[in-house]
C-alpha cells in the first residue's frame, strides 16, 4: 500500500512514506540544507492504547481522515518547491520538510515536535542529537497541541509559527517567546464579536465554547469585552468530542430551555460536529449562531442536511487570498475526490471503494481542489515564506546587479535563537500584495472579513460577507457593515431580537433585579426634570423635561406680562388710579378760588396729586420683561415719587400744627414755615432719598436675573436687587417720613370738625403705614411674579388711599355740596382767627 502510493508521487522527487494511521513517522519528508518541520492534524481521531510499566507502548493508531488538514499539508509542500525554484529567494539553498500527522491530540503533537526535532529513532544506546533535525515548525492546527509541542521546542528557542492556533494565551511572550501564528490572535476576534453582537442589539446571548485552551481563553475575553459592550450571558457551557454524547445532549437542552434567542459558539471544528449531531436529534431550530473562524466557513459543515439549523449563522474569519499555481499543484492528489481510499479500516471493514489511480480531476470542484475560499491554507503558505525570508536575511543572500549571487555564507551550524531573531524582524509582501509581519507578540494584524450563510438560487450554501473588521483602526471604526442583506435565523426577514427586558419607553430608567445580570432590569420612571430610555439623566438649567420626559425642552419663563389676566387688572388699576388723580386735579384746578381750596394749601395739594400721578404710573415699570433699564428705573422712580408724595403730606400736616399752633398769644410760628420753607422742605426730603438712590445705582445696582431656585420646571425673571441695603435704606426713609407724618397727623386729630384734613391724613397715613408693614413678610414670601405683583398692589394700595382719603372728601364738597364750600362755613366761630391764617 505505501508502495503504491510512493509511486503516486514520485514525480515530487521526494522521498515519502506515507504511513497514514500512525503519527509516529513523518507522514512526509524530503531532503534539504534547511528542514522546515510541520504538524498537522490529517486525522481527527486517535485511539489511546492502555499503559503498562511491563510492555513497550503499543502504536498509536488515529482515523477519520481531514480532507482540509492535508490541503494544509499539500500548501506547505507547494510553498517550499516554488522557494526552491525560486532565483530570488534563497538561491541555491534547497529547502526540505518533515511532515508529522499530530492527529488532534496533544499526546501526538507531543510525539511529532521530538521526533522533529531529534529524529525518530528508538534504538536503545544512542544519545539525542546535539541539534535539531529541522530549523523551524509550522502547525498546529489547534491551540491545545501547539501549547504542548511548545513546551518542548521553546525550551530549545526552536520557532514554532502557527498557522490556525488563536488562543490569546499564545501572546504571553514570557512563556511562548518563540511562537508565531500567521492567524489573528482570538483576543481580536472575541472583541470583534462583542462588537458584532451590540451592533445588532444583542444584549442578551447563550455562549457554547471547546473545552479547551482555544475555547477557554477566546470565551473568556468575549464575556469580558461583551460585558464592556453591555452584553449579558444567560449561559455559558463547555463541550469537547472526548466527553460522553450525554453532555452534548445536556448542553443542547440548555440551549433549547434559554431565552436568549443568540448563541455565541466558540468551537472547534469537532466539537462543533458532535453539538450540530446533536441539535439536529433535539430538533433545535430558531436560534441565531455567531460562531468563530473554527467553524463559520467550514465546507463541511455547510451542506444541506445543516442547513436548517445553521442557515444565517454569521461569524468573523480571516480574509482569504488566491495562491497562484496551488490549484494545478492539487489535482495532482486526486485520492478521496470520488470517495475511494488506498487503507482499509481499523477493523478491516472497508471505507469505501478502493482508489484505481485513474480517476481524473481535471472536470471536478471539491473541497479538496477548490481554492476560492484560501484562508487558512494562505496561511501556511505565509508561514513557510517568513521563515524562508528570516533564514534568506540570516545567511546573508544578497543581490549583484540584475544577476543574484548564487551562492548565500552557509554556515554549518548556528543556534536556533538566530532563526528566531530574523523571523521576529521579517517584513515583507507576498506576490498577492498581502504585507506579511509580525509584532512584539509574534502575531500578524488582526483583520477579519464578516461572514453569513445564505442559500443561493440552486440551494446550496454559500458564505457571503457582509462586513469587516480591522483592529488596527480607531476605536469606533473598527466593525464595519458593507451594506448587504444579511440573511438571519431560519431564513427569517426580520432580524431576531434577543433581550432580557425590553427597553424601557422614554421618560423611564432601567433598575437592576436583584440577583440578575445588568440586562435584566425594571423600569422606571424618571424624575421630574430628567429625561432617559436607560439612565436618567438631569436636563442643563435652562431646560426641562417635557411630560413624557423623552426630550430636555427650554424652560417656561416667567415674568409678570401686561398680557397675562394679573398683569391686565394691576395695568387698569394704575391707569384708573393716574386717570383719577388727573380728573381730581382738574377739579382742584377749577375750583382753585375757593375756600375749601385755599384752605387745603393748594400748592401742596397740586404737587401731591402730581406726585400720585407718578406713583400710579411708576407701577407699571414693574410690569413687563425685566431688563438693566427697567430694573433700575422701578425701584428708583418708586423711591422718589414717594417721598416726593409722602413729603409734601408731611408739608400740609405741619402746615395745619402750625396754623393751631399760631393761636397762642405771642406766637410768631407761621412766618418761619410759610410757602417758600414748604417748598424748601419738600425740596430737601426729596433730595435725600434722590442721593440714596444715586448712591444704590452707583454701587450696586439692580439687574436682571434668572430665578431657578424656587420653581425647578421654570425660570422667573426678576429683578435682583444688586444691593438690598440699598433697598431697604430707601423703603426705610420712605417708612420713617411716613411713620414722623402719621404721628403729626395724630397729633393734630382734635381739629375742629368743619376742618378735619388733619384726620383724614391721619387715616392715610395708617393706610400707608398698615399697607406697608404687610408689604415686608408678603414681599419675602410670595414666589416668582407674585413678589413683584405684592409690590405693585402695595404701591396702589397706598396711592389709593392718600387719594381716597385727603382728596375725594374735598371733592364731594365741591361738586356735590357747594354750599359748605364757603368761607364762613369753614371759619366756624371758635377757631375763625386760626382758619384765617391757615388759609
């Protein structure tokens, strides 16, 4: 049989002994200055034979043929002919390989990294080698055996580049500090993943991973970098084709039970093989797979019996390349393409019809021959290539014109740390144009194409991409979709949702379960003022919530408007008021030569309507959009029309005590306070709280300002008082001018009652002052535009009831009983000498 198939390819010009179903002799070898070790896994099954201490260990015997481990196989060999032809590449150095099958098992590769390295003899008495046989290492195909293969070979600093294991353990220079992998490492890909299932809102996910370093490790860093996207695991199971069928069955009913409706699988090819036997027996439809680069193209796999399950599986895998040349260099191995087989069966049993040689491939696509979808397989090919650069660099192969120097400085022997040395600075670009380099970790950039199973119109599967990923981009530019239809679960239209708890609508926030992972949550409803569809958030100062609290909007701002009904009334009021006092006046005017006038010391009477006049009017520069004019034109103009009204009552008050006051005999007083020392009074109050107000706008004035302190969902505009000493100092001279006024009133209350103006301004001023006193404890305790109205109804108030009180009785005399306007009438007979002087 072996014989057989040494004929087959003894057109390779290599010495080959094809021992298939043993890993303890190279399954392929040639000749050469450089040996180029390599372990694949072209069987997928071992069978471990018991261990004595009293007989030699029987052969290990594997089965279950890979038809893709020995395209690896067959790449391998095609990259170091093409080098060996090559005039460019290590000119006359001839490169040769020893080929070992490590059967997927870590006792295996175990057994092919010695025999690599020291040969396989095992007669008794003779002493390893003191080099090793071969330069540097290509495989495995799994991380598990390449760990253990490592932990021979780095001993020794032997380079050991890896064309399919992933795991991100393999990174750790201390312990693997001559590994290289011409793949990713998974610390890329299970990020790439998390990404991929928060695009497309996956907050919810089952994860299915090998028990082993592969699918450890990768699914480690996945929950970890999902779990930084937001991401939540319902599940996380173990699987591995050496456990019993029953915990594949165990693991498909958690998958079956769950609900999430995404399952992350982090398998490797067999053990996805043992889970999919499995779920097709449990009928396990409806669940969106991710899988990783293992699985997710794998020919195998993709055939119409899977397809109900897997179809819109979606997954990362490495970019693929074409390979010149390698499709003519396969159809030269043609032996399982028609299903035949040069080996019987452990058993005897045969596997199938025995292989003729003379089936012809030329006509035929297969798995085996098909180079469209050159992945992992470009992958060894660039493996074989840096290290044919590394050792080209090492010896020195230089370039003389358009002619090469034929011969490179061979040196008999050097250490395997110089290899491994050039192949750490090796940069360079294949005939593809792929650029081939390896960073400070021995791992080549991270860049993954996006793959999804469609059907096509014949029904067959096919592997479409639908975006990429590029770890050597931004954060946030990594994940990109390139905008074609992704296929989903069960060829369903519509993408599937796989959530905990729904979102909440706007206007609540997620609260955590107790005892549940974050994406399991209660909502509830923000505050006021806060907006949020996960996390409440507060809106800025001048914004708040509307009433679904979806949207922060600009805040009601208040201000007592002349629009508003408040603002109306309190306008008609002082307009009424300064209308009155105007009508009054004309009256007053009219009947100037009367005696009631004269006797009501007209002067003063006319200035103090005048000075009402300005006090109803005053009250509207509260009224309106607060601004720096107005601000400080309300409180000045109110301060100053005041005491100009207040002080020319307090002229009339001391006029009548001094008309009474004149009666005695002797007396000489109303010389020293006649009309040009009223005015002069009235000038002089007038003038000090003028200055006060001077010195509150010098100072500190007042200015608008926005009130947010006492109504959250709004903001009062007001006046600040800039200073309120100043403030209070001008209330409080206008309350002592009033309280010196009442107190001369009150004195002069026991007037005859044919005069009686001083009780009537007695009655004013206890208005004024009871109108005022109530003023402070409103003013500091009414709200928003209700403060400023408080001020506006004080200021009215106490107009009102100077008007009401000094001047409407007067009026009813004159308009409505004349005939007690007359000199006689308000003379009387007691105080005729008095009434002669006041008037």
């Amino acid at each position: 049989m072996c014989a057989r198939v040494f004929q087959m390819f003894a057109k390779e010009e290599a010495a080959l002994c094809w021992m298939l179903g043993s890993p303890e002799f190279p399954l392929l070898s040639k000749e050469g200055d450089i040996i180029i070790g390599g372990a694949f896994s072209i069987h997928t099954q071992i069978a471990k034979p018991l261990l004595s201490f009293t007989d030699p260990p029987k052969r290990l015997i594997c089965s279950r043929f890979n038809f893709r481990e020995f395209r690896f196989v067959q790449t391998m060999i095609f990259a170091i002919e093409q080098i060996n032809n090559s005039t460019s590449l290590l000119p006359n150095v001839p490169i040769g390989y020893k080929i070992f099958d490590s059967c997927s098992s870590t006792v295996s590769a175990t057994r092919a990294v010695m025999a690599l390295m020291n040969g396989q003899e095992r007669t008794l008495g003779k002493n390893c080698s003191s080099k090793s046989s071969v330069h540097a290492i290509i495989g495995t195909s799994d991380s598990s055996s390449t760990i253990a293969m490592l932990q021979t070979s780095g001993i020794f600093q032997i380079p050991v580049i890896s064309h399919f294991a992933t795991c991100a353990c393999l990174s750790n220079r201390r312990e693997y500090s001559s590994f290289f992998r011409t793949i990713p490492s998974d610390y890329h890909q299970s990020r790439a993943l998390a990404k991929l299932v928060k695009h497309f809102g996956w907050t919810w996910v089952g994860t299915v991973r090998s028990d082993s370093d592969y699918g450890n490790n990768g699914m480690a860093t996945f929950i970890k970098a999902a779990g930084q996207e937001g991401v939540c695991i319902e599940y996380s199971e173990a699987i591995s084709r050496t456990y019993p069928q029953s915990q594949a069955a165990r693991v498909v009913r958690v998958i079956r039970n769950g609900s999430a409706r995404v399952l992350v699988a982090f398998l490797a090819q067999r053990d996805m093989d043992m889970l999919l036997e499995e779920a097709m027996k449990q009928n396990l439809t409806g669940v969106q797979w991710v899988g990783s680069e293992s699985w997710i193209t794998a020919g195998h796999l993709a055939t119409k019996r899977h397809l109900g399950i897997l179809i819109g599986s979606l997954g990362f895998t490495i970019r693929k390349s074409k390979i010149p040349g390698l499709r003519e260099f396969l159809l030269q191995f043609w032996e399982t393409t028609f299903g035949c087989s040069f080996q019987s069966s452990l058993d005897g049993q045969s596997q199938g019809r025995q292989c003729s040689g003379s089936e012809r491939l030329d006509d035929i696509d297969n798995t085996f021959t098909d180079v469209s979808e050159l992945r992992i397989s470009n992958n060894v090919y660039k493996a074989v290539y840096a290290v044919a650069h590394a050792m080209h660099n090492m010896l020195k192969c230089r370039h003389h014109g358009e002619k090469l120097n034929q011969s490179c400085i061979w040196r008999d022997k050097f250490e395997p740390v110089q290899v491994l040395k050039n192949l750490q600075r090796v940069n360079f670009t294949l005939h593809s144009g792929e650029r081939v380099y390896f960073d400070d970790y021995g791992d080549p950039a991270a860049m993954y194409d996006l793959m999804n199973w469609q059907r096509s119109p014949t029904g067959e599967t096919v592997f479409v991409t639908v975006g990429s990923y590029d770890a050597l981009l931004p954060n946030g530019k990594q994940f990109t979709m390139n905008g074609i239809n992704i296929t989903w679960a069960a060829e369903s239209l519509k993408r599937p949702q796989s959530v905990c708890s729904e979102s909440c609508v706007p206007g609540f926030r997620q609260a955590v379960i107790k005892g549940k992972p974050v994406c399991c949550f209660s909502c509830i409803a923000c505050a006021a003022g806060e907006i949020s569809n996960t996390k409440c958030s507060r809106c800025s100062l001048e914004y708040w919530s509307n009433e679904d609290r979806s949207l922060c909007v600009p805040k009601v701002v208040e201000f007592l408007s002349f629009e508003e009904t408040m603002g109306t009334l309190l306008t008609a009021l002082s307009l009424f008021g300064a209308s009155l006092t105007l009508v009054v006046s004309v009256v007053f005017f009219q009947f100037r030569d009367t005696p009631l006038i004269k006797a009501s010391n007209s002067e003063l009477s006319f200035l103090l309507l005048f000075s009402l006049t300005l006090c109803f009017l005053c009250s509207l520069t509260f009224i309106g959009r607060p601004s720096d004019w107005s601000c400080m034109l309300r409180h000045t103009a109110f301060g100053i029309t005041f005491v100009l009204c207040i002080s020319c009552v307090l002229g009339k008050t001391i006029v009548v005590l001094m008309a009474f006051r004149a009666t005695l005999p002797g007396s000489n007083v109303m010389k020293w306070f006649g009309p040009a020392q009223q005015r002069l009074s009235v000038l002089a109050f007038t003038l000090i709280q003028v200055v006060i107000c001077i010195l509150w706008l010098t100072v500190n004035p007042p200015f608008p300002f926005k009130n947010m302190e006492h109504h959250k969902e709004k903001i009062i505009l007001e006046c600040a008082l800039g200073s309120p000493i100043w403030f209070w100092a001008v209330l409080g001279y206008i309350g002592l001018l009033a309280m010196l006024c009442f107190i001369l009133a009150f004195l002069a209350r026991k007037l005859p009652d044919n005069f009686n103006e001083a009780k009537f301004i007695t009655f004013s001023m206890l208005i004024f002052c009871a109108v005022w006193i109530t003023f402070i404890p409103a003013y500091v305790s009414s709200p928003g535009k209700f403060t400023v109205a408080v001020e506006i109804f004080a200021i009215l108030a106490s107009s009102y009831g100077l008007l009401f009180c000094i001047f409407v009785p007067k009026c009813f005399i004159i308009v409505l009983k004349p005939e007690l306007n007359t000199k006689k009438h308000l003379m009387g007979k007691t105080h005729s000498n008095t009434l002669e002087r006041y008037c």
